[in-house]
C-alpha cells in the first residue's frame, strides 16, 4: 500500500510540468535520443536529463543505451495507476455535469433571458423562399 | 491553451500527495468541516489547512462558511481534465492493434497540436533501432 502511495506520488508529481509532458507527448511518436528529445527545448542537454531522470525515477519512461546514445521509450503502466485512481471519481464528475445539464435545461441563464429580450422572437418572414 | 497546461500542472501537483489524496477520499463520503477533515490525520490543523489550500488552489475542493465553521466541498471537475489528459496515452497500455490503429486514424487533440508547436516533427532518425 505504501508503494502504491509512493507510486502515485511520483507519477502525479511527474506529471505535474509541462516540460514532462511535453516529453511524454514526443514518446508517444516512438523512441528518441536525449538529444531528439531536448532539441526543441530552450534548455540545457542537462536541464533536459534532469525532467528524464524524474520521468524514469516514476517509471514512465525507460532508457537503453546504444553504442554512444541513449533511447528513451515511454512506460505507460504507471499512467494506467494514475487514471485508475482519478477514476473511483468519475461518478462526481458524471454526476455535476449531468446535473448542471439538467440544471440550465429548466433554468435559462441571464445571457439568455437578456438575449431572448434583445431580439424577440422573429415573425415568420413570407418573403424567405423555402429550402 | 496556457491555462490549460497551468490547470494541468495544479492538478497533478495537488494529487502528488498522500495527506491531499486522503483529503479527497474523505470528501467522497460528503461535505465535511476543517476538523473533521484535519481529525484522521496527526497533523496539526494549519498544516492540514495549507494542505487545503493546495488542493483549492488547484480548483479540487471548495470551501464555504456556515456560522463559525468551514464546510469543504469535493470539487472534480479538474479530475475529469486529468483524466481525458491522461487517457490519451491508453492505447500504449491496452496495445491492441485495433486500439492504436483508431488511434492513429483520430485527428490530432488540442493537446497534441499544442505539443506539436513545441516540438516540430521529428527527423526520422536512421540510427533508431527497430522494435
């Protein structure tokens, strides 16, 4: 139990930077170099290695090393933790938008209560040919 | 598109711990006050409040005041951003062919084309090795 927290931790924390997940993104187009990965970046190789390392440290991306060049491949298991325990929540989001839903069905808003008296309700215009 | 990716990082960071992630759990059962919230924990009430006020500021629970006493709420829409974030990314852990191939054929998510911007096309590179 404790290594799942500790695993939920890492990954949510890992998660948390859009640099990550800008890398993340680039590893869903297949594996890449550290030097293809942190090309697009304005940021130093070692800056780059640094987000790597806290990607590999919560297992969502692993690395090998071939001759003189490291390949980096996205490890999805830790996501499928992660969004297994966003959703034991679903049931509250499902639950908030279909009542919002349910909600603006029976109760216009203002906007629309201020639209409605702005532009009353057109007469049928004889002239418009019919489509 | 910014205040997505801020939303995003306030989210993930927010989940990154166990004493806010618990905070969340217990807010499944109902609207609970500071004390109630703060009792489970041994943990003082302030640093349980600065806990709070993460998970606040990352749009996850809302406060309102009852007399003298602070009732908090679950709020769950950002996990349901988390979650359509994360989900992405589930075809590389159900890895069938059929998923991946929809994958593919999908037009491209706000999400992706934002990373695209970040990131231009890959070269292919010749020396990445084939799977």
């Amino acid at each position: 139990m404790v290594k799942y927290a500790q695993s939920l931790d890492s990954t949510f924390g890992a998660l948390a930077d859009p640099t990550r997940r800008a890398i993340l993104a680039s590893l869903m187009l297949g594996e890449a170099s550290i030097s293809d990965l942190a090309g697009p970046h304005r940021m130093s190789l070692p800056a780059v290695m640094k987000h790597l390392r806290v990607l590999e440290d919560a297992g969502l991306v692993s690395q090998k090393k071939i001759g003189r060049t490291r390949f980096c491949r996205l490890a999805p298991a830790p996501l499928k933790t992660a969004e297994d325990w966003i959703a034991q929540y679903r049931v509250f989001w499902e639950r908030t938008f279909d009542s919002l839903e349910r909600f603006l069905s029976q109760h216009p808003s203002a906007e629309e209560e201020k639209e409605k008296k702005a532009w009353p309700p057109r007469k049928p215009n004889r002239n418009t040919p019919s489509r």
